[in-house]
C-alpha cells in the first residue's frame, strides 16, 4: 500500500531518518533490528531495493537479510550524506516524515536542513499520509478485533449504567471506575489510565479524573472508557438519574448528537480528514454552542488509544492527513459549559473502501436511569 501511494502521489522516494528513536516509523519496518545509538536512513523508493544507510558499528544482522534489502554502511557525518545523496540524486520528488503538525513532525530541523542540502534541486514533500499507512492501517483481522472490543466495551457501558442506577445516592465515582476497570480485567481487556466517571459539573471537564463524588437523583452522568484485546475502542455515553431531563442538557445533547451524526455521514475514504470536524464545529456554532467547543471532533484509534494516524481535526492543530482506508477513527463532538455541565457522544468509526462502517452501537438519547 506504500508504494501504491507513492505512484499515485508522484513520490519517488520515501526518506525516514531515525535517531535513538525520535520517529518510530524506523523501527515499525526494522523492529528490533533497528539502530538503537546512531543515526540511520532507510529509502524506499517505488520498486525495490529498500536502501538501510546504517553505521558500521550497528545491526550487522541486517546484512543479507533479504535480496530486496540493500544494506549501505557509514562511518563519518559525510559518509552519511554522501550516501544519501548517491541512493536519491535521481530522483525529482521526495518525502520525508516533517510536518507543520507536531504530531507528524519527525525529523530534526537540523538534519532536515542538511539532507536538503545534498539534494538542493529535489522537491520535498511531507511523508506524513505514508506514515499512517504503517502505523494505522489495520490488517483484516485487526479491524475485526476492533469491532468486537467496541461491543464488549458498550456491554460494559451499560452495566456500569445499571450499577448507577441501583446505587443512586450512595455510589461515587471512583466507584463506578473500578466496576468499569474490574469488567476490563474479567474480560481480559487490557485498559490505559482510568475510564472517566463525572457527575453534574465534572461532566464540563473533557479530561476528568474519577473523585469520591456521589451521584445523587436528577443528575447528569458522563461515562467515556476504552480498552483493546489488540485494537482500542473508545466511547462516551451521557445518562440522568432521573425521568425529567432538564430542557438545557436535552437541547445540548440534540446538538451533539446531530453534529456526530454529520460528520460520520461525511466520512469516506482519501478525504482530508479536517472535514468531518468542520461539519461538526458548524453545527454546534449554528446551535450557540461556539464558545462551547474544547476540542476536535475526533482521533485516530490503532493499537494505542490515540493512534498515529489522521485525526477529524481543524482546530486544534494543523491536520492535513487524508483519512485512509482501513483505519478507525473516533467521532465524539462535545460542549462544556463550566460549572455547568458538558455532553459528549462518542462512537468508533472504520474508514472503509468506499465509505465508512460504525463499529461501536451508537447512543441515540441519554439514559434515563
């Protein structure tokens, strides 16, 4: 899949450069093979050989390991150079893992500047959409175990839900955390941090920590947790220990809702990936909730909760990725209203050939509990 993005997107050849692991992609393709204490370059270009411009002091078992494999040695700064230069001087476009976004900002200013400088009359373009195709394209089967830790997940969502409800008034927080975190373990689901539990005003904070709190009649319950067998799913439900749903949280909920269901309606595959959050920021603006709005719409989900790949983002950061097949996203548009209350609704949604699949059941109204 590299290489069919590259000819599709003119690239002649791909440069990752690695020191001491500041881009994990090196390591993604070499494993533990790769070069742990110097720099190093691989060059991929459309056919192969794939070129390892490595130095001599390291990872000598890469040396015949493979035809398609072509192993280059360096001592010096200028052998370094030089052999990039020889393995890239006829080619007219480049990539190299350097970006605007931080997240996909990978190569060393410095080192970018002096690989520039061997190929002056070289265009360079950022490898930031072949990135994700290593780290957050999934295989067949991981989609699949996706999906089902997304129908565990929600099985457990609604557990956690009824364990609020036949506790109202002397459950905490932190308790409905640890029925969540017990769940994971009996279901051998592997967990990072702590699900979000928040009552009331605590829902207005998109990052909260469980507190000793407890969740009385009439208030609104935020639920957001996540787990994986291999690949995460991630999701939020609202609830209200109640049968009379203030009006406030009715009309926010409504907005989110419909703002969630737009922008999974526009998500498709090799679209940029910033336009589902637009679609979901216009929503929300044109229900008064502007000021209202923490963060983007969504992120990528591969074998870490915030994957490597795109993210449904045009606000907070410069996402220019395209959103590939066969990768997952969450959508989880939310407002807060400090000291208020917050509502948020999120789904896990796979990037498919020619549309997009929604993996994880959707919430449709807020529980009433």
């Amino acid at each position: 899949m590299v290489r069919e993005f590259m000819k599709q997107s003119s690239i002649d050849v791909w440069l990752i450069y690695d020191f001491r692991g500041c881009d994990p992609t090196g390591k993604a393709f070499l494993g533990t093979l790769a070069p742990h204490s110097r720099q190093y370059a691989i060059i991929i270009a459309q056919e192969d050989p794939v070129t390892i411009i490595k130095p001599r002091i390291e990872s000598q078992k890469l040396i015949g390991l493979s035809p398609s494999l072509l192993v280059t040695d360096y001592r010096t700064q200028t052998e370094f150079k030089q052999s990039v230069e020889e393995h890239t001087r006829r080619i007219s476009r480049i990539a190299a893992n350097f970006s605007t976004n931080p997240q996909t900002d990978m190569i060393p200013a410095g080192r970018l500047a002096l690989l520039r400088s061997a190929l002056k009359k070289t265009e360079w373009v950022s490898g930031e959409n072949l990135m994700q195709i290593i780290h957050s394209v999934l295989t067949k089967n991981q989609l699949v175990s996706q999906e089902k830790a997304a129908k565990v997940c929600t099985m457990i969502m609604e557990q956690a839900f009824s364990f609020i409800a036949e506790q109202i008034g002397t459950v905490r927080e932190v308790d409905v955390a640890n029925f969540i975190l017990g769940r994971f373990q009996e279901e051998k689901l592997e967990t990072v941090n702590t699900p979000i539990v928040a009552v009331e005003s605590n829902t207005a904070n998109p990052h909260y920590t469980p507190s000793e709190a407890k969740i009385q009649k009439n208030q609104l319950v935020m639920i957001d947790l996540w787990a994986k067998w291999e690949v995460f799913a991630d999701i939020t439900w609202m609830g209200y220990t109640g049968s009379n749903i203030p009006t406030e949280i009715e009309d926010a909920w409504n907005a989110v809702l419909l703002a969630r269901t737009t922008a999974t309606k526009t998500i498709r595959p090799n679209i940029p990936s910033g336009l589902p959050d637009e679609k979901a920021r216009e929503i929300l603006t044109s229900a008064g909730y502007e000021d209202a709005i923490m963060h983007r719409t969504g992120h990528s989900i591969d074998t870490e909760l915030h994957g490597k790949g795109a993210n449904l983002d045009s606000y907070e950061m410069p996402e220019t990725r395209l959103l590939l097949p066969d990768s997952v996203v969450s959508v989880e548009p939310g407002v807060y209203l400090p000291q208020r209350f917050g509502i948020r609704s999120e789904i896990d949604v796979a990037i498919t050939q020619s549309g997009c699949k929604i993996t994880s059941p959707p919430q449709e109204s807020i529980l009433c509990l």
